[in-house]
C-alpha cells in the first residue's frame, strides 16, 4: 500500500482491505512490485492500462471494492490565495468531482 509520511495520516490506512501489507513511499516502486507478482492494490488506472492489456497485470474482481472515494482537498495559506492558473485547476476539479 502507498503510503505517506505526514504526520496528518499517521495510523491511519484508506481503502486497504488485508491486515498484511507492505508499505511503500512511492507508487513507481508499488507498481513494480505488482508486476513483480508480490500481493495485489490498488492503482491509478492509466498506469496500469498497458499492463492489463498485455496480461502483466489482472484487474481483480472484488464486488465489496467496486469504488473507492478519494476526497480532493486544495489547501492554501489565507494570506496567499490561489492565482489564476489555481483558482482555475481548482474550479475545474470541483466541477469533475460533482
């Protein structure tokens, strides 16, 4: 499982369902050890995309799994708001999101 360093997760896992886990930093090295055929996890699907179509990877069917909710925060000191270009990936994320 991806997992992050803050100390704002610490403890904490998010969308994991096996009490054995290997615990990575990066998603390039958890992409690897999948290929490599160490466990199954999750994945953003356009980096697994040429995998699955060549039969690297095997998309699991896991029906209690079907979708997992990822909230998008978008966080900024008060005193330095957002720019144009910001305000503007941001309001294009919200619209995404629904």
């Amino acid at each position: 499982m991806l997992t992050n360093r803050s100390r704002l997760t610490q403890g904490r896992d998010f969308a994991v369902a096996s009490a054995h886990t290997w615990r990575l930093g990066d998603l390039g090295a958890k992409h690897l050890l999948l290929k490599e055929g160490f466990g199954w996890g999750n994945m953003p699907e356009p980096m697994v995309r040429d995998d699955l179509a060549a039969g690297r990877l095997k998309r699991l069917d896991m029906p209690d799994l079907k979708e997992a909710i990822y909230p998008l925060h978008a966080v900024y000191r008060t005193d330095t708001p957002p720019g144009p270009a910001t305000a503007f990936l941001i309001e294009r994320f919200k619209g995404q999101a629904g």
